[in-house]
C-alpha cells in the first residue's frame, strides 16, 4: 500500500509538473490578451514531434534545445501574423481562430507523420532505474522529467518577478495602455509572451513524448484538461494554475490506481440492483474507469461554486 | 432586410394579399424546392445527400440560436443533438418492441423533448455567465457527457453505440419509410418546420431580446430584463431544437454512436460559422457547403478536413461575417439600385480578381497534395494525378509549377486588389446619389 502511494505521488507530481508547463504559458496568455488558446496542446504536440524527428537526425538532446526554440518561434509568428489580425474582431474570433488552428496542426502532423504513433523513445543516457521502492523501479528519465520541470518552474518564477522583462510582462497583464505610454512595445511583449508560453508547452511535448505516446491525437486528448486546471486554477492566476496542476495530476493518477466500486463498498449487504439499468451500470463502475470524467466533474463544480477558480481573483 | 420591407411587413394587413405574398412567398418557394427537388436530382446518393443536409441545417440553425443570437460560444452543442438521437432510438426500439401507436415521423419529437430537458439541466449550470466562461463550461460538459458514454453503457451502448429499425415502427397511410425517399420527406417536412419556427422565433420580443444580451448585458439588465433568464431560455430553445436534429439522424442512419455524435460540436460550430453568422440563411448555407464538402470532398482527397481547416481560418481571418455576410454586403447596393456600378464594375472587377486567386489556390492545393505523397503515402510512389492532370510528386516539374502558380497567384491577386477596391468605391458613390435623388 505504502509503494503504491509513494510511487503514484510521484506519478502524479510528475504529470502535475507537466501539466503547469503546459498552463503557465496558457494562462499567462490568456491574462495578458483575454484569448484562451485552443491551440496551446496542439504546440505541446509540434514540440514532441518535433523532438522525435530531430532526435532522428541529431540526437536527443540537441532536439532537447532545438524543438521547443522552434515551436515557440512558430508560435510567436502565429501571434503576429495570425491572432494581431483577428484581434480587431473580437473575442470570439481570437477563440475560433486558435480552435481553427488546432484542427489545421492535428491535420498536418498527421499528414506529415501519419495517424499510427511514432517511434520516441528514452534516450540511452537516462534509460536506467534510478531508484528502488520495496518492489518497484522507478525509471530515471522521469526523474529527469520532474528535475526539468521544477527548473523551468523557478527559472520562470525568477524571470516573472525578479527582472525588468517580467515587471513589464506583469503591469501588461493589468494595465497595457499605461505600460504602452511608458515608453513599451505591449505588442511586441504580446509576441514574446505567446512565443514562450508555446515553447514551453514544447519543453513539455519534448519530454513527455517519450513517456507517454507521440501520437497525432496527444493534442485532442490533453487540451481539455489543461482549460480545466487553468479555470479550476484561477484564470490569470499563475499560482493557481500551479495548485491545480499538481491537484489534477495527483488526483488523475491516484484514481487510475483504485479499482473499487460502490458495489465493493456494499458487498457485506448483498444488494445488487438488477443487471442492464443506468444505476447497474453506475454501482459497478470502478473509481479508475471515472478517472477521466474527474477533471470535467472539477471543473464544472467549480465553475458552478466558485466561478473564480482556486485562487483567482476575476469572474471567469 | 431594408427598413422599407419591415415597415412593409409590420403594416401589412390580412387581407392584403401583396404583404402576405411578400410575407409568406418565401417560405412557399421553399417548401415547392423542398418538394421539387428529389424529382431534380434523383439520385440515390443525392436524396441521402439531401437527408444529411436538411439535419445538418437544423442543426446548425439551432446552434445559431447561441452563437449568433445571443453569443454564447457553445463548443459542447453535440450533447443534446446526441442526447436526443440516443433517446430517439431507444424509443423507437420500444416502440416496435412493445407495438405501440406511434409513427415514425413523430419519432424527432422524441429527440427534441430530450434535447429540451437536457438543455434545462445543463443550462441551468452553464448560462449564469457569458462570453468564454459559457465556452468552457459547453466545452467540460461535452467532455463530460462523452467520456461518461463509455461508462453508462446501458443507454449509451459503448463503443458500437446503438441501432434500430425504422421500418418496424407502426405505419400510417402505409409509409414503410424503408426507401431513402421517404425518410427525405420526413427530414425535409421537419426541416421546413423548425427553420420556420426559429426564424419567426428571431422576430418575436424575445428573439430581440437575446439579441440585446449578446450586444449589451448591461444595459438589458437595465431595461429590466435578466440576462441569465433570457441566455437559459435561448439555451434550452436551442437544445429543444437540436435535439429535434438529432431525432431525423437517428432515423435516417438507423443507429447512434457516442464518439461519432462526438465530433459534430466542431462540425456544426464549423458549419454555422463559415455560413455567417449574421444573417438567418448563413447558417443554411454553411450546413449545406460542410455537408457537400463531407460527402464529396472525402472521396477526392484523404486530407480534406486540412482543406476544411484551412477554409475555416481563411474565413475567420478574412471574413468574418461568413459566407451570407459577403452576400449581405451588397445588399444596399441592390436595393438603392446601383446595379450599373454593380454589374458593370463590381462583378467584372471581382471576377479579374477571382483568376489569380484561383491560380493561387491550386498552387498550394498542389503543394500540399504533392507533400501528402511524399511524406505518407511514398509506398504508393511518386506518379500521382491531380484534377486528372498526371504527373511526378517528385519531379522537379511539378514543383516548379505548384511555385509559379501560387506566388504569381498571389503576387497577381494583390495587384487587382487596387481595382476591386476602385470599384466598390465607385459603387459607393453611385448608391449615395441613387439615394439622394429619390430623397
């Protein structure tokens, strides 16, 4: 029971992790020009595609670099030549703009890699166990995973609240016409900021490709839960994202884990209701089959209980 | 519609058989189509084209009941479109089990009394707030009701979803409703009542109404309306009459499948938005194009929904209003009667632009052809045809050419833009002194 905890902690810290690279740049996309990307999960899926095609050609840790600088210069000339133009239309534009947009890069990456998942493997360096828990392994390069992502995470939190660029980036999420009479180029920061947010996005796909699998739907799949956890989060707030990553990527792995149901819980009483009806169905489900309702379940209640997320401060 | 015609329409009389003619000969004309049409194109293949699009325009109306009504951005709208599909079946299925009296063709009032009660239950969560927090929560609740569709595997059957038999159900007037025929009348009487519906629903206060809470929350509030009791309403309208869509689907495919209905959110918010959104017919013609382009367009290439998406950004960037919203824009033109600058300098200055334009397009429909070859289906080798030209994706030809034709295209295109604007000018200019002289 103790390994099972130890080692879906980890787990879950380590998706949790993954999950606030993806939601940091997300949300602070979102605070700064009110447009939530529906794209964001399909440059998560360009950086591990990317990082698999160049880690053919080059290895992997040149594509380690190389992938996520590319993906965000793909993103940053998307904020320039795409979502600047749509910006005088509207909210709704920038939003069915990105959604489009999404629909445009699943159907390239199939195009160009096919819908069968591709072959991204664990580099040689980092496949070794790392640890023993009692009985299990724990693989290395997810330490590498979680160790990259806690570096991110502070060198991001250090950029945010400790230079001049990340004073700038943060009176621009408020005030942007008093930071533009300053003397600032906001769209420019515009730029800059949707070009590190996918690039981050990017680290995350560079990484997690190998773990998890590098197919062309990953973006389809995980899009949703990242709106989750930045909504759940707070919108706009990057702490809050932060929470709700970890929350998400604890309580999705822990789930997975659980195999009992209500009938379990009612086994002594001997009460079963009748096979074939909804309420069957609904007593012999297992807490892992729900695990991928349980981030939409959070979300709705939260948006029905708390429309300002964990720790936001703004009515979504 | 010009301020003429409206006042038009307020003032006409029942007796007045011009203001009924004009009031009424529209929706006439439709039905004869409608009734006509299957006798025109008399295909199989095209009366089942017919049945999808007449869904697909009820559909994709009722969705513009949120989104261009009253602006809620619904990326979840599949649910109750789905959910009255599903209940279509399992009542049809009753319905032949137990030999009870009831028609197919009343089967969609099943479908949309479900699509009502869902739209009660979840839009009494979902419409307290506007703009993008509406759009998560359609978004988490389309989630929602897809991955519990795996689970719920009594109603919704799990992966191979449910089927039935539209032909078991009890028969009036001897309709066997088994030949595609049939069931197009059925969905083109069910698709002429509810457009009717929901275009007299636009005239109505309330349809005024929604339109004021998606411009102006506020000052609504102000009037004295709630805008969370006018969004609910508009929400569960929209439900009741996707879920009407839903039933005519159940019917005409004879089975329902969860991650199929799944997929519609996109396809129908896609649908009404390349349409235009502005105008009632802009949805009409978006579920029309979208459905062609479903059935045709994937026979010609595999990568169509690209081509899909593409078009899709294209008209968000470009032009927003939609398809009807291009139309739309010359209607003062017509009705000042500026038809000279219209048909001696607009359309000609259009059509210029139009050829480049092309030439553009199938340069980068050949670039992206050409790649699809190369990168995924090199097992099949380079030769491929295109528009039943032959030739080698991996010749140096082919390249060349694809180039030439898209940055001349385009290069060429930029430069009549100079005259289109020129024209429409001048277009301008004649529609104001038409109007000065009849003031």
């Amino acid at each position: 029971m103790l390994e099972l905890v130890i080692i879906s902690t980890l787990n879950g810290v380590l998706y949790g992790m993954l999950l606030f690279l993806m939601a940091s740049g997300l949300t602070l996309i979102f605070s700064m020009m009110g447009v939530l990307n529906f794209a964001h999960a399909s440059f998560y899926m360009l950086g591990a595609f990317f990082g698999f095609q160049i880690s053919q050609w080059l290895g992997f840790w040149p594509a380690f670099v190389v992938a996520p600088v590319l993906v965000g210069a793909i993103g940053a000339l998307v904020e320039r030549y795409g979502l600047r133009n749509v910006h005088r239309h509207g909210h709704v534009a920038e939003l069915l703009f990105t959604f489009g947009l999404a629909f445009v890069i699943e159907e390239v990456v199939q195009m160009i890699w096919g819908k069968v998942p591709v072959d991204y493997r664990v580099p040689p360096s980092l496949d070794f166990s790392a640890f023993t828990v009692f009985t299990t392994t724990y693989p290395a390069y997810k330490m590498f995973e979680l160790l990259t992502a806690i570096a991110i995470f502070a060198v991001l939190l250090a950029v945010l609240t400790k230079t001049r660029v990340g004073l700038i980036i943060q009176a621009a999420l408020t005030h942007p016409n008093m930071v533009a009479m300053l003397g600032h180029n906001v769209p420019r920061v515009f730029m800059l900021v949707f070009g590190v947010g996918t690039g981050l996005a990017a680290v995350a796909g560079v990484i997690a490709g190998p773990a998890f699998v590098t197919q062309s739907n990953m973006a389809a799949v995980l899009g949703p839960i990242l709106f989750v956890v930045i909504v759940v989060g707070g919108l706009g707030s990057l702490s809050g994202a932060f929470v709700a990553s970890l929350l998400i990527g604890l309580v999705q792995t822990f789930a997975v884990s659980v195999n009992y149901s209500v009938s379990d819980l009612f086994a002594g009483i001997g009460f079963s209701p009748a096979s074939g009806t909804i309420l069957h169905d609904l007593w012999e489900v297992t807490l892992a089959q729900i695990a991928p309702i349980i981030p939409y379940l959070m979300l709705v209640l939260i948006l029905i209980f708390r429309p300002t997320g964990l720790l936001g401060k703004r009515e979504t | 519609m010009t301020d003429a015609a409206k006042i038009g329409m307020r003032t006409a009389q029942p007796a007045d058989w011009l203001g009924m003619a004009r009031r009424y000969g529209a929706w006439l004309l439709l039905a004869a189509a409608f009734a006509v049409l299957p006798k025109i194109f008399a295909s199989g293949t095209a009366h089942t084209m017919m049945s999808l699009m007449g869904i697909m325009i009820v559909f994709a109306l009722s969705y513009n009941m949120l989104l261009g009504e009253t602006g809620l951005l619904s990326f979840g709208h599949a649910v109750y479109y789905g959910l009255g599909g599903f209940l279509a079946v399992h009542a049809m299925n009753t319905v032949a089990r137990d030999a009870l009296p009831v028609p197919v063709f009343l089967i969609p009032l099943v479908g949309g009394f479900s699509g009502l009660l869902f739209g009660i239950v979840f839009g009494s969560v979902s419409t307290r707030r506007g703009g993008t927090a509406f759009a998560m929560i359609s978004l988490g609740l389309g989630e929602l009701v897809a991955s519990s569709s795996l689970i719920l595997r009594s109603f919704f059957g799990g992966e191979e979803g449910f089927s039935t038999n539209r032909t078991k159900l009890f028969r009036v007037f001897d309709l066997s409703f088994g030949p595609q025929l049939q069931v197009y009348y059925l969905i083109a009487a069910w698709c002429l009542i509810c457009m009717v519906a929901m275009y007299a629903l636009t005239r109505t206060p309330f349809g005024r109404m929604c339109n004021a809470v998606r411009d102006n929350p506020e000052r609504a509030q102000f009037v004295g309306y709630n805008p969370y009791m006018v969004r609910f309403i508009a929400f569960c309208l929209a439900g009741l009459f996707a879920g009407i869509a839903g039933g005519p689907a159940a019917i005409n495919f004879e089975l329902v499948n969860a991650s199929v209905v799944a997929a519609q959110s996109g396809t129908v918010l896609l649908a009404a938005y390349v349409g235009g959104i502005g105008n009632f017919i802009g949805p009409v013609i978006g579920a029309i194009l979208v459905t062609y382009l479903q059935v045709m367009l994937s026979d010609v290439t595999e990568i169509w929904q690209l081509y899909f998406g593409l078009l899709f950004i294209g008209m968000v960037m470009f032009a927003p209003g939609g398809i009807a919203g291009l139309i739309f824009m010359h209607e003062p033109l017509w009705h000042a009667g500026a038809y000279r600058a219209l048909f001696g300098r607009l359309i000609p200055a259009y059509l210029l632009a139009l050829i480049p334009g092309l030439m553009a397009l199938v340069g980068l429909i050949l670039v992206i052809e050409m790649t699809f070859r190369l990168m995924v289906k090199a097992s099949e080798g380079t030769r491929m045809s295109f528009f039943g030209v032959p030739l080698d994706a991996a010749g140096a030809a082919a390249w060349i050419a694809a180039a030439v034709m898209l940055v001349g295209g385009f290069y060429l295109f930029r430069r009549t833009w100079p005259f289109v604007a020129d024209a429409w000018q001048h277009a301008h200019g004649e529609m104001q002194r038409a109007r000065r002289s009849a003031a």
